[in-house]
C-alpha cells in the first residue's frame, strides 16, 4: 500500500468527524491487473496491508467480506 500518509489522515478525519457514530462501511478494491502481474509474495504483502487497514477501522467488530468480480 502505497499511500499510508493518506490513509491516516483519512483515519485521522474520521476521528475528528465521525465522533459519536461509527461508519457505515467500507468497500476496499483491489487492481486486477495488480493481482495478475504481481509476484505471490507482493499479492500478500498487500492483503496483509488491507487486513491491518481494516483492523484500524474496525478493531473490535466483525468483518463481514463480499467479493464482487
């Protein structure tokens, strides 16, 4: 994941104005030209990124996962 800087400030806006109610959701996509031409190592490293992106949204609830293709 290339763009941590912008991913805590989004995390750092949501603590500022998303106090009193949690999000709703959130939809995460991936490149498939990304999963086509990465290595298996890069195509983990990314998923491992995604899931500790996702515990920060959400670190005690369930993670309820759809896959659309």
């Amino acid at each position: 994941m290339r763009d941590a800087a912008e991913w805590h400030s989004f995390i750092n806006l949501l603590k500022r104005y998303r106090t009193r109610q949690p999000i709703n959701g959130v939809i995460m996509t991936i490149s498939v030209a990304d999963l086509l031409s990465d290595s298996a190592e890069a195509r983990f490293a990314q998923a491992s990124a995604l899931r500790e992106r996702m515990a920060e949204l959400h670190p005690a609830d369930p993670v309820f996962t759809s896959r659309f293709m």
